[in-house]
C-alpha cells in the first residue's frame, strides 16, 4: 500500500550549514519532493545521485496541489509529477 498512497509531512532539511523547516511531499515510491514555507524554492529527491535536485518556479502550484490533497483539503485531483523521462531514468542518451 507505500507505494500507492500520497503523503505531506513537515520536517527538517539541512541546507547550505543551516536546518529548514520545509513541506514533504512523497508520491508512494515514484518520487519525493519538499518545498520551503513560503514557497519560495522547491526540490526533488534524486535517486541516482542520492541529493535534492532544485525545481524551477514552475512546479511550485503543482506541489501546493499535491499538499493539499495529501492534507485532505481539496478533492484528488490529477498532479503534474517533476520526474525524470524514462530514457533518463534507464541511463540512454536523449
């Protein structure tokens, strides 16, 4: 059931020497993501190189939507993933 389920959890990230309090966003085993209080920057768990990888500002609304459903306060609705494409995930060239 992890890997079908959606959740939002507030926690610590160390960044840059300093500890943040920042948004958790985790699609079941797809992807993991975090976004700062103010939504002023956001990032994604890379599997492959083991660190956060920067969002730009355009995934930002997505991940406020995601929050909220995850939270319960809006109705589950279809979420833009920050994923890598399957070429890149299986190692080929694009």
């Amino acid at each position: 059931e992890y890997g079908r389920t959606i959740e939002a959890y507030r926690a610590g990230l160390e960044r840059d020497g300093r500890e943040m309090t920042v948004d958790f966003l985790r699609f079941g085993r797809i992807a993991l993501v975090y976004q700062f209080l103010d939504e002023s920057e956001a990032g994604v768990w890379s599997q492959e190189t083991r660190s956060w990888v920067p969002l730009d500002s355009n995934h930002r609304s997505a991940i406020r939507s995601g929050l909220r459903i995850a939270r319960k306060q809006a109705a589950p609705d279809l979420i833009k993933l920050p994923l890598a494409s399957p070429a890149a995930l299986s190692g080929e060239a694009s």
